[in-house]
C-alpha cells in the first residue's frame, strides 16, 4: 500500500499530476491548509488576485491564451460566491475552468457556520460538473475527473468543493491514468456517411458560407490551420462569431468580418442569401442569428458541434455532425481531396457570382465612419492601436459594451488565441483580470485590454496584482464617460432617456494608475495618439491609457432586435428602422 | 410570428405530454441537477418519480412527466443526456406504445353511510385496502394518471380525504430495451 497523504498534498500532488503551473486565488479559513501545501510547492506558482471574481477572468484569460485549462482556488462562502460570475462567464463561452474552493468541516456542514454557503448547490447550474468531496479517499479520483471533465468535448468549468478537515485526513493518492468516468465520453470523430452528406452539398454549392465559431479555438491551433486549409481550397467565402475571430486570418480577403448584430453588412448579407451554411464550432446565438423564422430562408445547413445538444436547438440543421472541430475539418478536406480532385480547380469559377455579390455589398463599407480632426473617434484609437501594434503578436482582451465590438470590428486576429472578450455572459469587469491571466500564460508578449471607463471599474483592484507581478499589462481605455452601449440602446430604443448611464463622477485614470504603482497616459487628440500608443507599448510596465473618445459615438452597423439579417441600419441616418416588437427583445 | 430565439417553434408545434426517463448514478445532487436543469431552462414537471432500480451499479431511474412542443422534449432529452451522471435519455410519447401506471394512497375519513358508499366505490376498483377504522380507511388506488384523478373526484364527494401519489411510471410494451444513447444527434 502506497504511503498516506493529507487532502491538501492529494490536491497537490493531482495538479502537479496535470502539469498546473499557476492557480489565481485569494486565501481564506477554509483553505488554510492548502495554502499551508502551496508554499512548499516548487512547480506551482500562485498568483494572489485581490477579488474571488478576478482570479476566475484571469484564469480564463490564462486558459483562452494557453489552451490549458485555467485553476482558481478560493475559500468557503464569499469566496465562491464571488466566483459565481467567472464559472457562469466561462460555461457560457465554453472555457475549460478548474476552481477548488474550501468547504466548511464536514461536521458543520448544514449549520449556517461561518462563511459557509451551498457552493456545489449555488454553482450546479453554472459548471459542466461540480463535487462536494467529503471522502479524503475520493479526492485524487474527483480532481482527475475535474480536469477530464473540463478539458474534453466542449470545454467549461468544473468546481470541487473539499471541505477543512477533508484537507486534514489522510489517505490514499490514486493516478490519473486508473480513472475513468462511466457516463461521460464526449465523441470526437465523427461518422463518415456525415462528412460525405456535407461535403455532398459543398460540391454543388453556388452560394455557400463557412460561418465559424468559438468551437474552432477550442479545438486546438491545428483546428485553426485546417480551417485555413479548408477555407482556401474550396475558395468559400468565411465570416467568424465574436469567439472565433483569429481561427482564420482575419486580414485575408475570403474573410468577411465578424457576423451577426454588428457583424459587417456583407457577413450578414452573405449569411442571409447564401444556398449553403457551413456552420463550424457556432451555436446560433441570437447575437448572431437575429430573427430565427427569417434567419437564412434559403440555405442547406451543415452545422459541426461536439455537443449534440447545441444541434437544432435553435436553428434546424440538414446535415449535423457531432464531433471535434480538427478531426471533422480533417475527414472533410481528405473526403474533398481524395474523391472531388477536381472541386478544387473548378471551384473558383462556379462561385464566382457569388464573389461578385459579396463585393457589391463589401462597397457599402459598412464600419466607415465620420472622422474627426479635433476628437478621437473610438475607431479611430481601435485602427491606430490596431496599426501600431499588428507586427508584434499582441494578445487582445475586452471588457463589455461599445468598445468590445469596436475591437471586434477594428482589430484584426491572424492567430487563434489572441483574443480574449466575454461573449456569452458579457461580462463587465473581464478585460483586466484576463489580460493578467493572459500575460501569464505569454510573458513578454503584448497584452491589451480593450476597456471602457465603466466597465474597467468594476474589476479596477487588480491592477494591484498586475503591479506585485511587474506583468506590463496595457489597459486601453475608450472613455466616452457613458456606459456606451446603455446609452446607445436608450438612443435608440427608449426614446433618448438616457437613464443612469451616465457617469457622473469619474476617477483620474492618470492618477489612479500612479496610485496603484503603474504608469498613466491621456491621449486627448487624434494628431497626438499614435505617439501616446508607441509611448504605451514601449513601457515595460502596467500601463491606464485613458483615450478621451467623442462622447456620443454610436457602434454601427447594427441588426436591430427582432430584424433579420438583410435589414442592417448601418449608420445614423438610417435609425426609423427598429420597431416597436424590437425593442421588448434583449 | 416569432421574433426571436427565444421563441422557437413554440407557434409551429402542438405542445403535447411526454414522459421522460433518465437512467442516472445514484449520487448525491443527481435529482437536483435534473430537476434545476427543468427549472432553469423553463421546463415543466408534472410529476417526478425517482428510485435507485440497480443497487449494484448504483444507477436510479428518473420518470418526469412533463408537456412541451415535439421541439422542446426533443431539447430537454438533449439536455438532460448532457448531464454527466446521466447513461440514457428515453422519451415516451402517451399513446398505446407504453405501458404507463400510477400509484395513490388515499385515506377516507367519513361516517355510516357515507362510508360505506366510499368503500364501495374502492370495492368496484378493485383497489386494495390497507388500513381500516370505524371513522376511516386507508386504500391503494392504482392505474392510469386520469383512472386515478377520477377516481379521487369520486370518493371526495362522501368526505374528506388525504391522498399521496407517485406521479407516473412508464415502460415501454415489448421485448425491446432502451439503448445507450449517451453523446448522440436526436
């Protein structure tokens, strides 16, 4: 029988196991014990955050920029509590997450102790999977599923919750390689009648679409390339959601921007006339799809997903393959090169129409904008930053609202995993806490939050750990003084009631980075940006680049709610175009 | 005319009752993650039937009876399947096909005549007595959801009555078994 360990070296011992290098986590009195483990351990390395909600953006940011999953460690009550947002965050983006949280003794739980809550109760609908371990013998087993859980088939969160005196018992370690989880067996390769169905209807296709998603990044950089490769030979023209932006290059001519509510006229257009739908690794979000029962009428639909349940739950598909990205894109390029030589020679004629239409509609150019010689156009600071930075490998994260899409419209992603932004829950307060993450996972890189003045604020105190790490984060900030989207929806929905989204008081972004030990810039003209951007990058420290934006910019162009995708308003003049139905919607 | 996602088919579709059952690990939270997982998304429970069936391989079966649009079941099984601790998701429409059964206790109390006339009705069921007093009785109504409603209906008019029901069973006619399904498009 192999030698007894405590519940905190079994912890240690299963993430050394999974190769962990770093966990974002605070300390608290239920996870004494593992922060005793923590301090004699030589390969982990923790980074102390200074909110709960923090450390679990910043392992996302970690997770979203390395491919690994991202671990968080906090203790009982407030410190889970304050995790909730993070696990909801990454199980609505699909984020491979693994939170350990401390658990009151297992003798009190139930009796209202001291920072005790029902953290596996609280969290089972925002984790793929969670466990209470009140078995000190069942912890290497649990944290190995964990890591299986979270990693495999459609990435998420999971949290194991130990309780105190768990971390206290001794007992028996047992290997990653001895378990397996019965119930759960996330299928990869898909079947080849399937492949050959969807390559079937991409031969004969005239009007074909590859609209890619999240899914793409999550399986693997290979996933990216053989996209690329996919993409290329058939010629098709490709649009991306918000998660899949870097999967293909996003400065090559078949791109067609990012699609959806303020996806780009000919992405929209082109998704909405097209006679074939390649949907890869996307989920129909409403975001994306706009109104369902006029979501393009006239196409074939193939949507690839690993996770069965996403296939028609909101958009019925023809031809649904359920497997891995890069092992689905593989059989499908071998199935096109093997039996269809030819397709691939003839292609560019027979979808040459189709072009043409999309260059119709890329004329409009739909993310123009009126410049401004005395103010910086928020597009503008996104362009600039975007030119002077695109020749280093820069890693851009967002936090929520106006300058997020503003980033998805304007910066280019040529790689995956350059881009970090909280999609599905839309998270204010993410950007800050994923850049930490994100340039722990790629020290000496660019990193760039992509901020608002609002959003930055709600997760402001970890500019003190990026301080204590010496991490040269960049927080860019648009500041507009409004809580921009909010604004922009109250323009245009509420009849001009600008109702509380104004902020009236605002703190010296200047003054508030020296405050915290990092540097602060102001850039307040367009003639002086460029050299405050090459300013900012230079610096090998955390850097507040508060860029004062014209205040009542809108972001366009834009789907309104309840429209489908062929009825964008794509500036201020064309605004009569929402209506009343539209405005109950979200 | 739907506007939105969150609209989906519900104007195209009939919505019509189903009985979902799910084979899960008999672990703690499992109820809780299928019944949140019904609460969360908007589903409907209608009655829920849950017991451990294999003591061995610890799995306990799940019988939800729940209505929704054929979309809808088809998304909740999909859901449900997601579920870790779940092996298997069957869907059984109410029709010929499966074999559906429910379970009611009711306890009478009544006097005289009233009493007798509520024994009778039991008596004519066919329902078995488990219990008797002068003042009440205690008996074991069993058969379809809407045999059993009836028949509640009935025996309320001679007195007071306490009833605890199962909620349904089901099990569908013939030699087949549920497969595996673990994973798959539906």
């Amino acid at each position: 029988m192999s030698e007894q360990l405590t519940g905190a070296e079994i912890v240690f011992k299963a993430l050394n196991e999974h190769s962990v290098e770093y966990i974002f986590g605070y300390p608290g009195g239920a996870v004494l014990p593992l922060y005793d483990q923590i301090s004699k351990e030589k390969n982990i390395k923790h980074i102390l955050v200074r909110h709960e909600q923090g450390a679990g953006h910043a392992a996302e940011g970690y997770a979203r920029s390395s491919g690994k999953p991202g671990i968080a460690l906090v203790t009982s009550g407030p410190g889970a509590t304050n995790m909730v947002t993070a696990l909801t965050d990454a199980y609505m983006d699909s984020i491979p997450l693994v939170c350990i949280s401390g658990q009151v003794p297992t003798h009190l739980i139930g009796t209202d102790a001291f920072q005790e809550c029902d953290t596996t109760g609280i969290t089972r609908p925002c984790t793929k999977h969670n466990w209470l371990v009140k078995d000190v013998n069942q912890l290497a087993e649990t944290i190995h599923k964990a890591f299986h859980i979270a990693t495999s088939g459609r990435p998420g969160p999971v949290l194991v919750d130990i309780p105190k005196d768990v971390q206290f018992q001794k007992g028996n370690y047992k290997s990653a390689k001895e378990v397996v989880v019965e119930t759960y067996k996330p299928k990869i390769k898909a079947e080849l009648s399937k492949i050959e169905q969807a390559v079937e209807l991409i031969i004969k296709s005239k009007k074909p679409i590859i609209y890619s998603g999240g899914g793409v990044i999550n399986a693997g950089t290979k996933a990216s390339d053989a996209l690329t490769e996919f993409t290329r030979i058939t010629n098709f023209p490709i649009t991306s959601t918000l998660q899949g932006l870097g999967a293909f290059p996003g400065s090559d001519p078949q791109f067609l921007g990012m699609l959806g509510m303020h996806g780009t006229y000919e992405a929209n257009n082109a998704m909405y006339e097209c006679d074939l739908m390649i949907n890869i690794g996307a989920r129909f979000d409403d975001r994306i799809t706009g109104r369902v029962d006029a979501f393009s009428p006239n196409s074939k639909k193939i949507h690839i997903d690993i996770d069965p349940s996403s296939i028609n739950k909101i958009v019925k598909v023809d031809v649904a393959i359920v497997g891995d990205c890069l092992s689905v894109l593989n059989d499908m390029l071998t199935t096109l090169k093997n039996k269809h030589s030819d397709f691939c020679n003839s292609n560019k004629e027979k979808i040459s129409d189709w072009w043409k239409q999309i260059n119709k509609w890329r004329e409009k150019k739909s993310l123009s904008y009126k410049h401004d010689d005395k103010l910086i156009m928020p597009q503008y600071a996104v362009e600039r930053l975007y030119e002077l930075t695109k020749n280093q490998d820069t890693y851009i994260t967002t936090e929520v609202g106006q300058h997020q899409m503003w980033a998805a419209q304007f910066y280019k992603f040529d790689k995956p995993n350059r881009w970090m932004t909280s999609g599905g829950l839309g998270t204010m307060g993410y950007g800050l806490p994923a850049a930490i993450g994100t340039q722990i996972a790629n020290p000496g890189k660019l990193v760039v939050d992509i901020a608002g003045e609002a959003s930055i604020l709600m997760n402001i105190q970890e500019m003190s750990t990026a301080v204590q790490y010496k991490l040269p984060i960049k927080i860019f900030i648009l500041n507009n003084q409004w809580m921009g989207m909010v604004r922009q929806w109250q323009e245009l929905l509420h009849g001009k009631n600008y109702s509380e989204s104004y902020t009236e008081a605002l703190p010296d972004f200047v003054k508030l980075a020296e405050a915290y030990g990092a540097v602060g810039i102001r850039a307040t003209t367009p003639k002086e940006l460029d050299d405050k951007i090459n300013e900012m990058v230079d610096i090998n420290r955390p850097v507040i680049f508060d860029c004062l934006v014209k205040k009542e910019e809108n972001c366009f162009p834009m789907i309104p709610s309840g429209k489908p995708h062929n009825e964008m308003i794509l500036g201020p003049d064309d605004e009569e175009g929402i209506t009343e139905e539209g405005k109950v919607l979200v | 005319m739907s506007k939105s996602a969150y609209e989906i088919d519900q104007h195209h579709d009939q919505v019509e009752r189903y009985v979902v059952v799910a084979w899960v690990d008999n672990e703690a939270g499992v109820l809780a993650r299928v019944s949140g997982l019904f609460s969360g998304r908007g589903y409907n429970i209608e009655s829920l039937a849950v017991s451990e069936v294999d003591h061995d391989r610890k799995i306990s079966r799940i019988t939800i009876a729940t209505n929704g649009t054929q979309a809808v079941i088809k998304q909740i099984q999909a859901q449900v399947l997601k579920l870790v601790p779940v092996h298997k998701v069957n869907i059984y429409p109410i029709n010929d096909e499966t074999i559906f059964r429910e379970l009611a206790l009711v306890k009478f109390l009544g006097e005289g005549e009233m009493l007798q006339k509520a024994e009778q009705l039991c008596v004519d069921n066919k329902f078995e007595f488990l219990d008797k007093t002068s003042k009440s009785f205690i008996v074991q109504a069993l058969g379809l959801r809407t045999e059993i409603d009836e028949f509640i209906e009935k025996i309320k008019a001679f007195g007071s009555v306490s009833i605890s029901r199962t909620g349904a069973l089901a099990m569908k006619k013939g030699s087949e078994t549920v497969k595996d399904n673990k994973g798959q498009v539906l």
